[in-house]
C-alpha cells in the first residue's frame, strides 16, 4: 500500500489560521481510490525548523507522493506551483523571529528544482470539476518556497518518491473577511481539489500538453 | 405577516449561469426569525424588460422589503451597493441586444437614491459571521444599476416599501474555473449570507456608525 | 475672455506631495486656444475647509469652467468622475483631524450631481494622444467627492458656470516609487492630460456617443 | 574600455510598438560614468531566433555586461528578474508562430540561473531617484524567460561576461491608453531607469542586504 503524505503550515502573519493545515489535516488517514493512505503533519513556519520537521516525516513514513500546501493570501484559486528556487528572501520575519535575505537553502544545491506532480492535468481535472485552479511560476521566497525546495532536493535523492510537489490555497471566507476585497475560497473546495490533486497525481503516468505559462 | 421579495437575474456576458439566481431560488418560501415570508423573482438581463417583471412582481406581493441580487464577475466579497445613478451607460449589449450610451433610466428623475438597506450593520454582522463583505459606492451603470434605480424609484413612492437594496455578489467557483484568477465564493456561503443580510434589514432600527467609505 | 478655475488638493495620507496640485499649479496663468486663461488654487484636504476655499475662489474669479482634481492612488489613469453623492463616509480622517461617517453634504441636496464636462469626448481625445483615461462611476466618499458635490451643487445656481467637473490622477512615480506595485503617471502627462481635457471642455458642443459605463 | 550589451525586444501580441526596444535603442552608443560603452541589440520575439541573434551580438562584442530588457504588460515598475527557469510553456504564439509547451530551453542545463545583477542596490537606487522598481521572482515562461535562461546559460560558460540579467519594463501611456485600466510609465524614466540600473551593475562590488522578496 502507498503512503501519501500531506502538509499543512501553522498561521504566519498574524493570522488566526492557516488554511493549508485546515484542509490537510482533513483528510488525514484518508485513501486513495487506489488503495493509497493519506498521513498528514503539521509544519512550523519557520526556516529550518520546517524542513527538519519534513524530513523526519519523510524518513517515518517513507512516502511514495508528498505534496506541501501552503497559503497564498490574495491569490484567488489552488496555484499549483511550477519551480522551487534555492533562495530564501524573506520579506516578514518566521515564527521564530528569523529574517534571512538571499540566502541559500541548500548550500551548492542547484537553483531550481521542478515540480515533479503533473501540473496541467492536475489543473485541468480541477477545473473540470469546477474547482479554480492555474499553474503558478513562484512559491515565492520565504518559508513556502523554503520547504519546496527542500522537499525537491531530499526527493531528488531518495528514490522511494517518486512524486513531489507544492501548492498554495487562498485564504479562507473567514480570514478574508477581516481582508476587505481578498479573495477566499470554502473550505470544502480546498479538501476536495486537494482530495482530487492527489488522485491526479497516483494516476496521471503522462502530464497533458496543455499551456500553463505566462507571458512574465 | 411580512413579506420579502429577494431577486435574481438569468445569465449574461457569455455565463452558463448567475449566481444571484443560482443564490436567490435556493430562499424561496423560506421564513425569516421574525416570521417575514421570502419570495423570490428571475429578471431578464435586458433594459426595460427588468423592471417591468420586478413592477409586475412588487405589484403582486407588495413586499415590505425588497432586496435585488446580481452578479459582479472579478468582485471577491458580497457588496452592498450605497448607490444608485440615473444612467444607463451599457459597456456591452443586454440579452435582448439593447446597448444604451448615457440614457436616463426615469426621465426627470433625481440624479441618484441611496439605499434604504442598513448597509454598515450589515456588513458588520456578515464580517462577523466570517464572510466576506463589503459597502460599494458604485453599481455600474449596466442592469444590475438599472434595476437598483428603478427599485428605489418605485420605493420612493410606494410607502409599504420600507427597505429596498442591492447586493452584488462574486462569480461561483465553477464560473470561475473559467477565468483564471477570478475570485468567488461557494454557493452556500452566498445563501447564507443573504439570508443574513435580511434578518438585519428587517431587525436593525439605527445602522452601525462605522465607516464603509473609500478615499477614491 | 472666459475665466478657468483649476484646483488642486494638498497632501494627505501620509504622502509629502500631492499630484493634483503638482499638475494644477503649472497651469496657473496658461491660456487656451480659444483665449481662456486659467486661474489654480489649492484646497486644503478638509471637509469644509475645502469647499469655503473653493467657494471664495469661484465668487472672486467668476469661472466659466471649474475643474477639480485630485489623487487617486492605486489607479492607474486619468479618471474623469461622472458623478458626485452626497453623503461623506470618510475612511481615515482628513487633514483637520475630522472623519464623517454618513453625513450629507449639503442637507435637503439631491442625493447626487452628473459632471457637466464632455466626458467621452474627454476620454476619446486623451486616449487618441496616448494618454491613458477612463470614465470613473465613483469619485469615493472623501474630500474628492465632498469637493465634486459641493462644486455642483454651487455650479446648479450660478448659472455663469457652464461646465463642472472633477478629475481623479494616479499617484506621481515618485510616490509610487515608495509603494511597490502601484502605478503612476509622470507630472509632464498629468499637465498635457489636464490641459488638453480643458480643450475639449470648451470646445465640445455635444458630448461623444460611445460607452463609457461598467457592468458593475 | 567596458562594452555593454543591452538589449530589446520587437512587438508581439498585438501590439504597434515594444517598450523595451523604445527604451534600449536612445541608449546606443552612450558612456557610462567609468567609460563603459552602451552597445545595442533588437531581438526578435520568437523562441530560439532571439537567442541566435543574442549570441551572435555577444560574440561580436564580446561585452563585460548584458542586460535584456522585455515589456511586461500589466505590471506597474521596473522589475528586475531573479531567476530564469529552464522551461519554454508559451500561453501565447511566438511571433514565428511557434507555441512550446513545457519544453527545456537547455537540454540538460540546470533546471535555473540566477541573475548576476546587484538585484538590491538596483531596486534600492531606483527608487532613490523616484523610480518605481521592485525584484521579480518569475519572469515568466515565455520569450523573455527563454532569452533570460540562454543568456544566463551563455554567461556561465563565458567569463568576460561579469554581470547578466534581465529586466521587465511596464507599458508606454500610448500603450495602456488602449488597454483601461493598465498602469504605465512614461519612455524617459524608462531610458533614465535603465541608465541607472547600468552604472550600479557596473559599480556596486557587494549587492545591498535588504529584502526584495515574497511571501508567495
């Protein structure tokens, strides 16, 4: 039987909630229509303390998928992200009052690492479904990004998985309310697009040949 | 026993549907705390022809509150719109073809209405309840306007009247799906926030002395 | 010789210039091609205050045309108002210390004037010189508003005012420069902009017939 | 004496002109304060082809620095990129009519570069002088991302070569003033914003250590 596993963050930016953890902590211990079961946890946003925390799941569990969700406030659908870049610039301090800025990740690590989810099909099937979803061309500099990057170079070594992703969810009603004109999206939607991206991923074997680029 | 007469418009703008209908439908018959009795009403997306069925519909109800719904595709929250204007200025045609430029909607008309909607409180309740709202300072100058216009027109002569409003909501996922980076909100979350929107119509005596302005 | 009245704001909101009063000072003495000469005066960003200052300015230079202007931060165009409300709601309080919520600006006033400039004329003609403008539904609820309303309701009984108006102008790339992501527009194009929108002001006999509206 | 190459694009996507060409062309032939002569080049907006033609310039000049500058259309500054990914996914056709999706840019060149401009003290000094910039984190999947990624490629195998990147510019007004609602920036502070970019790549020995990151 397959292991997916699936991580949520804990609130940053003086929010209440994150809905990354709302929404993955959902579907903990779900299955797949292919028999695979979901394991959740919970990662700090922190730099560092994140990726150890990912790791230690990763060696427990030893995951075949592991997909990463984060918040993206002011984002409008689920943006399955594209690159993780080895950089972390971070604009507001982490939860434990670190600010690094153009620092390495992975010391002599490469640049970029892509995506290995097949990002097109994934998006197509949730719009399909109705479920508002793009390819994103960055996770950005800070923790989100962090985490990609490290969740790519620890998959790109040990083989055991053999899927590895990032996305960013909007925030949720209640968070936008106190964000007069963000976007939102229910927190139903984001457990059944997740629910769906994960299935996509255990079943797609070829990404479909559909644009999701942008001109800049 | 009260009556409240709730409606929505048919799809416009290449939409399979409108979310103000899709919303509005799912209120019929239902009772409000105070035993109020909602009704609700389709109108068609064209000049004219909405407000003769919203006349038609006023005139067999004779509603004591009146509130009607559309669509703003590209909006994140439910706005509740301050203000209607004299004009019909239509940036594309309406259903039936019509494409008025800088036409008085009532010849001889004031300039504007204000809403008789309790628009602060209501905004302060649905914030409260986590969803997401806002007070809008315009309507546009299309038939969701148009209607607003012609509703407070009417109000203002028709003393049983005694609330009447406009409320524009956000595309639903599905609709957004097709436009890629659109906000929108669930259908249930729309639901229950008009039904929230009317409970404080009908209960509030004195609107909240908050600020729901912008600069510009 | 006809007489133009051109104002502009001081700053406020934390910023140490104001476009509208960079582009509207030099204007000061200029004439049109009609003979026109333009007289500018600053208004302070405080309700009342404002509208006194403009109130001695019109009775001392008997104006044919005034034409207000203010900052618009965050748009990106010249954006000429359509119409004016008559209530304050002031989001952050002016420069006086004072923040209205809800107040009429002129009691028993009707609940909105229509700008009398040519606005499509006016948006046609800049566009054709390359300059970015659109009709604006809402000019806001602050000292803009305050000032377009006070001036209309002053231009409906002083009937020597043939044309009244207001125009909204997006942040100086100097002041953009400081909040990232925001448009602007270089001081030279605001004064062409402006110059050219009074060219048509007097020139243009019957307003153009094409859209200008929104659908919401 | 130092040779820089600087370089623009021809228009794609409908449009009559391409800023980055308007801007880049006044600039050939000029010093910079240390000498430094400005060579330019026009690249055609189509996959491959415009490589060609930017290696060919390169080994013609053999420059100390390059500089690509490409239009991005809705965006409010001058953003300069940091990172150029190692994928072709055109939402749009190229100007040859070529549309790759998803396509490596370097088969087996590393999945990203890093833009060796002094990003920061860039930024720092634009904005010094009034100039609205901010750091980019994606440049996009498109041409300009293609010629950024061979450029880059280029560069890490070509040591006289000392600094290299990419800088997206907004739309001139005549441009914006067809699409309403799109922010822009005038072609002098272009020409003066790319100037001052240049003499700080040349200058600057250590990048400033301030943020110019995102949270997503």
């Amino acid at each position: 039987m397959k292991t997916i596993l699936l991580t949520g963050f804990e609130p940053f930016g003086g929010e209440h909630s994150n809905p990354s953890w709302e929404a993955v902590r959902r579907l903990d211990g779900k299955h797949l229509h292919d028999g695979s079961r979901i394991v959740v946890a919970l990662l700090p946003c922190a730099f560092g303390a994140a990726l150890d925390v990912l790791g230690t799941k990763i060696r427990l569990f030893a995951p075949d998928l592991v997909v990463c969700v984060g918040q993206a406030g002011g984002r409008a659908d689920l943006t399955i992200e594209r690159v993780a870049i080895n950089v972390d610039d971070a604009p507001i301090p982490d939860n434990a009052g670190s600010q690094p800025i153009d620092a390495a990740i992975v010391a002599d690590g490469p640049a970029a690492y892509f995506s290995t989810l097949p990002l097109k099909s994934i998006v197509q099937a949730l719009r399909a479904k109705g479920i508002p979803a793009s390819v994103s061309q960055t996770a950005g500099t800070y923790v989100c990004n962090h985490v990609f990057y490290g969740l790519m170079h620890l998959a790109s070594s040990r083989h055991a998985i053999r899927h590895a992703g990032f996305v960013h969810i909007p925030y949720l009603p209640e968070q936008a309310a106190a964000h007069p004109g963000a976007p939102s999206m229910s927190l139903n939607m984001m457990v059944e697009g997740l629910m769906l991206l994960l299935e996509i991923s255990v079943s797609v074997k070829l990404d479909s040949h559909i644009s999701g680029g942008s001109t800049h």
